[in-house]
C-alpha cells in the first residue's frame, strides 16, 4: 500500500493525514481533529474517554477508526486513531 504522509493547517493547527493511493483516499487523525475542535490538551484522552463513553451507550461506530503510524511532534511514527 503505497502512503503520503502530509500535514495540513486549520487555524495554525496541524492535522496529520496520510493518502493511500490503493483505496484512494484519504486518513485523517482523529486525535488531531478533536483536539483542535474541543480546543483540548491532549486530544487522545480527549478521544479515549469518548469512546468509552460511547461503547457503554451502545453505539459502534468507534469500532470503524482503524490505527495507522504517523509522525508525531517529536519525530517518532506513532500509532494512531484515523
């Protein structure tokens, strides 16, 4: 699966997103995307317990956001939520 790691900017804020010539589509970082809409510190706690939250109402649609490595601020590809 041939990927292109790129970073956009929405308000100065970077949103990490990876473009799979296979599927032909993009992945975006949830983390990223929560953590400039709630205006949160850490976007992936942010994310983890609304999950949990959601999991115990019932709702399975958390179950469809898959992991995949991107570059984080301190260089290293980490795992995360797209």
């Amino acid at each position: 699966m041939a990927q292109e790691e790129v970073i956009k900017l929405f308000d100065a804020k970077k949103i990490r997103i990876v473009w799979d010539d296979d599927a032909e589509k993009y992945f975006f970082s949830i983390v990223d995307i929560i953590q400039i809409l709630t205006d949160s510190v850490d976007g992936r706690k942010y994310w983890n317990k609304l999950k949990q939250r959601l999991l115990e109402e019932g709702n399975e649609t958390v179950t469809n956001c898959h992991q995949l490595k991107l570059t984080a601020a301190d260089g290293k590809r980490n795992i995360t939520q797209r």
